[in-house]
C-alpha cells in the first residue's frame, strides 16, 4: 500500500472502521461452543478482551519506538495474560538490534528479577529467548545502582546480548512478601538514535492497529488452545509442562513450570502435595480463571511462595485449592472465589536440577478435609 492510499485510509475513517470490524469479530472467541456458556464465564471473557485490547495497544501503539523506548505493564493488576504470576511485576519494553541500550536502576529489595530479550515482535507464541540477565549474575554499587548494556557485541559489566530476532524486553520481579520488599527500579535509554523525535507516522497506524487486534487474537487463541488441551489431557493434575512451549510463549529459562487446568464440583476440593521441593531461588503455585487470569490477589489468598508457605514437619508442601476456607490446619489454602474451574501453574525458580516430574494432586470432598470434620 502506497502513502498516498494509506493517508485516504486515514481522512476516509476506514483505518478506524476496520480496526473495530475486527475488534467485533474477536467476540467469538469467547462465544466459542467450546467454552462454558454460564453467564459470569462470557462476561468475564468479554472483560478479557478488552483488557487484552488494552495491553495490544500499549504495545503496538504507545510504547512501540525501539529509538526511544520506555518500560510498560503488559501484565498488571488489571491486565492478566496465561496465568501471569501473582508474585511477579511485570515490565515490557521495545527494543532493535540495530540500536545499543542503557538500562540503569536500582536494586530495591525484591529478592530477584530478570531482563530477557525476547524475539518475536510482540508474537505471543514466538518470543524464544534471545539473551537473559537476572540480579544474582549482576553487579551493583555500594548503593545499589545498576546499569546494563544492550548490543549485538559484548560490552563490559552487566551485559545483555541482543540477535538480529531480539524485538522486546520482559523485565520480572519476583517477591517474597510484596508487603515487605520494595521493587527495583528501571530507566532505559537509546544511546544511538537516528531520528529527533517519536511522533506517530500516519504511514504506520493502520500496521500498528493490525499489530494490536493481532496481539490479541493471538494471546486469546494461544489460551483457549493450552485449556482446551489441558481440561482433555491433564485436569486437575500438575506433570511438569513441556518447558520449551512455554519459553517460546515468554516464559523464562530459569523457571521450570507445572501448567494445568483445575475444576471442581461444589463439595470438592484439589488437594496438592509436593514431597521434595528443590533447592531453589522461590517457588509458588497459583489459582487463575477460565480464560487463564490470575484471580484477585490484591484482595484474596489465591496464591502462594516460598516465603508464605507453612511446611509439614518433614519438609513437604501441602496446598489446598477449595471453595471454602478449611480452618486453620490448612495453612496453604487458595481460595477459588467462586470459580468451578480455571488455570493454575507451578513455579520452581532457579533450581539446577532436582524438579519433580509432577506435584501430586488428589480431587477430594470437602466434608472430609475441614477442621469441623476432623474434630467431630
């Protein structure tokens, strides 16, 4: 398409009607037969759309100038992707190989995070790792400051190796106790750009509006495919997930995940048990929604880590996802606030070796694990 016939596009009004004919066409994705069909379940899907609509525009539209780039929330509180992690902040950012970076922060207290460069352009089930840095390889100053260097050639320090596929930054810090940490910081500059500003070019917002319906067609697509072949495959079990999908899906090398789907009956509950948990940097398990959303944890229980678990006397982990608080011997309880069913995920962070090949689940009643019960 020439300029000329991409500005008529714009002064027409057609780069806007056709933005919004695919945005309705995106509705049957959640009125798909495929998925349940009980009205909390479509309105919350609709909500997922536009939440996901939201984070395609951030990408593509507002933060999309790799020469003068700026970190974002693709996942927040109120943007949730593929059971993105409760214990995580999440930042994004646009990069090109053709350029060199400069990230400077500091250190906070988060007990870890990572900066990964990921290919893609914004794919979401093509964003293989193309370099990886995370703050236990790091150096910082007797403050705390930080910079990291991003090229295609080797700098000293804190570097981070770009390729001719790096298109974007995932940025996670992961916490202990959000309460008691303070998160790290990140600036980042281009030290080479070639243009004197970053204003819009009318020649790139129809390809950037494709970019973001794009993004969530596929992000919602690439959902609905792992639950529909998690609830056939693996409901209410946790093995250890085929890493490689999930790297290529954004997910980090030093993490080995356990991905599933639970659902349970009114009287039910998932009992969970991980005998040996590695040595490692944390771990967590979490409960999310149909459309794989992480459910609430700003209000509720719905998670939990390393550094929240109670423990058994021997060392093993005992989780319970239930509809009902089970009493106070059940330390390690997820609430699924009212959900029948949902995503859930397993996290080991920074473990060498040693991952179980599953975390063992058990589908139970609920009038024979309560404290009541016990006690009768």
């Amino acid at each position: 398409m020439t300029s000329t016939e991409m500005h008529e596009r714009i002064m027409s009004g057609q780069v806007w009607f056709d933005f919004c004919d695919r945005l309705k066409a995106a509705g049957e994705l959640i009125r798909d037969p495929g998925n349940p069909q009980d009205v909390t379940t479509q309105a919350l899907g609709y909500r997922y759309l536009t939440r996901i609509l939201r984070a395609g525009l951030e990408r593509s539209v507002d933060y999309a100038d790799p020469q003068y780039p700026a970190f974002y929330r693709l996942a927040d509180d109120t943007k949730k992707i593929l059971n993105d992690n409760p214990d995580n902040y999440y930042e994004n950012c646009a990069v090109d190989p053709h350029f060199e970076y400069r990230i400077s922060g500091h250190r906070g207290s988060v007990r870890w995070f990572s900066v990964g460069v990921k290919a893609g352009a914004g794919n979401v089930d093509s964003m293989a790792s193309t370099g990886e840095i995370d703050s236990s390889q790091m150096s910082f100053d007797e403050d705390g400051r930080f910079e990291i260097l991003l090229s295609q050639n080797r700098k000293p320090g804190n570097w981070l190796r770009m390729t001719d596929a790096s298109s974007n930054l995932v940025v996670r810090q992961t916490f202990g106790n959000r309460k008691l940490e303070e998160r790290a910081t990140f600036e980042i500059e281009c030290v080479n750009p070639q243009r004197p500003n970053n204003n819009l070019n009318p020649d790139e917002l129809d390809a950037r509006l494709g970019q973001a319906m794009t993004f969530l067609e596929n992000t919602v697509g690439l959902g609905l495919g792992w639950t529909k072949t998690y609830r056939e495959n693996t409901l209410n079990a946790l093995p250890s997930h085929h890493q490689p999908t999930l790297q290529a899906a954004g997910g980090d090398p030093t993490i080995h995940y356990y991905q599933s789907h639970w659902e349970l009956a009114p009287d039910e509950a998932l009992a969970i048990r991980i005998d040996a948990m590695p040595d490692c940097q944390t771990w967590n398990f979490q409960l999310s929604n149909y459309w794989m959303e992480s459910l609430d944890h700003r209000f509720f229980e719905i998670a939990v880590n390393k550094f929240t678990a109670r423990y058994e006397e021997d060392g093993s982990i005992r989780l319970l996802v239930a509809h009902e608080d089970p009493g106070p011997s059940h330390g390690n309880w997820l609430n699924t606030l009212g959900h029948d069913q949902g995503g859930m995920l397993g996290r080991i962070v920074g473990a060498e070796s040693g991952w179980p090949k599953a975390w063992s689940t058990e589908v139970v009643r609920f009038a024979d694990i309560t404290d009541n019960t016990r006690n009768a």
